[in-house]
C-alpha cells in the first residue's frame, strides 16, 4: 500500500503529465489515502479534467475537489449567451429528446433538469456542457424514468459484472428497489470499483445508485 507521501508524489506527477491541466496553480494534500485538491484553474472543464487524473492514480480511496474555478477576461460571458449556447449544443444532440432538458445559468452556473430515458443521455447532457466557454460549474439535475422490472434490472448488473470485472463478480452484490441500484461488497482497484458503477448506470430504468462498495487493495 502506497504512503500518503508517495500517493501525493503520484498525484503530482499525473497532473503535470496531463497537457490540459496547469497544475502549478493546484494543490494536493493526502491524508489516510484521500485527496483534496486545492487551488484554481481557468475553467470547468480543466477542474474535471483535474478530477480525473486524480482518480487515475492507485491508491486513492477518495478526492475532495476544493478548486475555484477563475475565469479570464476573454472567457467570461453573459448568462443569457451562456444560456443560448448550452441551449444550441444540446438541441444538436441527436440522440437526445427534444425540449427533454432545460438550462438555467446563474453567473456562469448552469442547472440541467429534465428526464431522459437512458444513464448515457444524462452523461452526454452533462458533458456537451461542461465544455462551454464561460462555464465556472454544472449542476445536473437531469433524472431518468423508469423504464423496467426490478428483477430485470437485478439479473443485467449481475451478468453484465461477470463478464467484465477485472476479478471474480462475487465480491460485489446488487440489490434493487425500483429504479434504485445499490451495490456493497469489495473491489480490488478504484477501477473496478467504477467498472461495477458504470454497469450499473448502464442497465435501463435505473436513475439512482449508491456506491457502498469498499476498496480493498
């Protein structure tokens, strides 16, 4: 298991090797395995980005994303343009109903809401606008409906981890209630961790999963 001094050296060296991020405006500290990120970037987009790379690194159990976004000159907008191009970007979404989600912006903040039918629609939302110039964050409040029988749902997750998972699947349990998934047991690697996650999210009908699994490296 790596220190909490290496895992910093880690982290630092994966945000300086990542060409959109400039890390020397951003701080990282460690404790027991989790990291907070401090500091400010020039925009949304480079915060995620931030993020990213962050979780990349083995070892970390957890981030705290403490970073300001600080928009330059050139890159600050009024709302009401903010709103029209996060408008324009997601009509052009082809796999995405119409009228389906709404945008409201609040000194650079934009709020999605709406319903969709699928997890990937909502990430798509998300990210078409995450990108936009003049962005400082993005709340989703886009939901998804219900679309199938908890059983079903139950058996895909199940079949979907076994043939994936980077181990055996039977660490990790699933269980079911309506349209909410949670799942408990063990993964070995925050890349399985995430693996089991995002199958989840990619079984219809579901619109909400809790993450209670642990890392166990």
């Amino acid at each position: 298991m790596k220190t909490d001094t290496q895992l910093q050296l880690d982290v630092n060296a994966e945000l300086a090797w990542d060409p959109a991020i400039e890390s020397q405006d951003i701080s990282v500290k460690v404790k027991d395995g989790i990291v907070t990120l401090a500091g400010h970037v020039g925009s949304y987009a480079e915060k995620m980005d931030a993020e990213r790379a962050t979780l990349r690194v083995a070892g970390v159990k957890a981030l705290a994303a403490e970073m300001d976004v600080r928009l330059g000159g050139d890159n600050t907008r009024k709302d009401v343009d903010l709103a029209r191009s996060a408008k324009n970007v997601l009509e052009w979404t082809t796999y995405l109903p119409n009228d389906s989600v709404k945008v409201t912006v609040d000194s650079g903040w934009v709020t999605l809401s709406g319903e969709v039918n699928w997890e990937y629609q909502r990430q798509s939302v998300v990210s078409a606008v995450r990108y936009l110039l003049g962005v400082k964050g993005v709340t989703d409040r886009v939901t998804i409906k219900p679309s199938i029988s908890a059983p079903v749902v139950k058996a895909d997750i199940e079949a979907a981890l076994k043939r994936r998972a980077q181990r055996d699947a039977k660490d990790i349990s699933v269980s079911v209630d309506g349209g909410n998934v949670t799942l408990s047991g063990k993964a070995h690697s925050w890349s399985e961790r995430e693996l089991a996650t995002n199958t989840a999210w990619a079984s219809p009908g579901v619109h909400k999963v809790v993450d209670n699994i642990t890392l166990a490296y």
